[in-house]
C-alpha cells in the first residue's frame, strides 16, 4: 500500500518528466525556425534563426545599387530587427505552452524584466508557478520564510 506521500512524489516526477519532455521537443524543433524578412522596397532580405542571430543577408534586387549608404545601414538595422521581433515571437510561442499565465517571455528574454523588482516579481512568479503545479496548492499562502 501506497502513502499519499508517495503518490504525490511519483505525480510529480511523472509531470516533470512530461515537463522535460515537453521541453526537448520544443528546443529540437527551434532548430528548425528561421524568419525572413524582406525589406518593402525589396532591396534586401533578411534570415534570422530561433535566437536571432542573422544567418542569411540577400539583396533580391539591384535596388540596393542606388541608395546611400546610410540609407542602406539603415534600411538593413530595420529588416534585421523585424526578423528579429518575428523568429522571437515563434520561439515565445513555442514555450508558452509550459509557462504560467501572464509570463511577460519576451521581457524576460530580452532582459526587459528585473525579477526582484520588475512588472512580475519572483515571490509571484514562484507563487503562480505552485499554484498551477498542483490543485492542493493555495495561492494565497505566504512565502516559506526564507524564501525569495
């Protein structure tokens, strides 16, 4: 016979596994997402991946030939950042399945969120996090002293 002790040990590792799981998957299909994106004028296009690196700079056109060169720097920072803000979106997509509702992923992966003092606060965080872990969990219990 069994503890409730131990059947909540064992959900919780079969729900970490399936956490893990969940996870492997997404990061092996990240390697796959790239975003391109092709300026209006069509003068460039540019390929960025998952992580935002740029893989890939084309000129579709001759347009380029006749613009200034700050026109062109400028033109390319643009494309780069669009490609950019659309391989993040998808890679935010992909992980929000297994994060807690109203996660700003895109702040805390640009570092626009300082967790001990920005929009969400890791004390909250940690509370939303236990929250959905589980239906015996009371969110509005107070943080272990100790705890952060």
């Amino acid at each position: 016979m069994s503890s409730p002790l131990s059947n909540q040990v064992e959900q919780a590792l079969a729900e970490l596994e399936r956490q893990k799981a969940a996870i492997d998957e997404i990061q092996d299909g990240l390697h796959s997402v790239h975003s391109t994106v092709t300026a209006k004028n069509r003068a460039v296009s540019v390929t960025v991946d998952s992580r935002g690196a740029v893989t890939a700079v084309k000129f579709p056109t001759s347009a380029y030939r006749s613009m200034a060169g700050p026109e062109l720097g400028e033109l390319l920072v643009d494309t780069i950042e669009t490609a950019r803000g659309e391989a993040m979106a998808r890679t935010v997509a992909a992980f929000e399945s297994l994060l807690p509702a109203g996660l700003p992923m895109v702040d805390l992966l640009t570092g626009g969120v300082d967790p001990e003092h920005g929009p969400l606060p890791m004390d909250k965080l940690l509370a939303e996090m236990f929250r959905t872990a589980g239906p015996d969990d009371d969110p509005t219990s107070p943080t272990p002293a100790g705890g952060r």
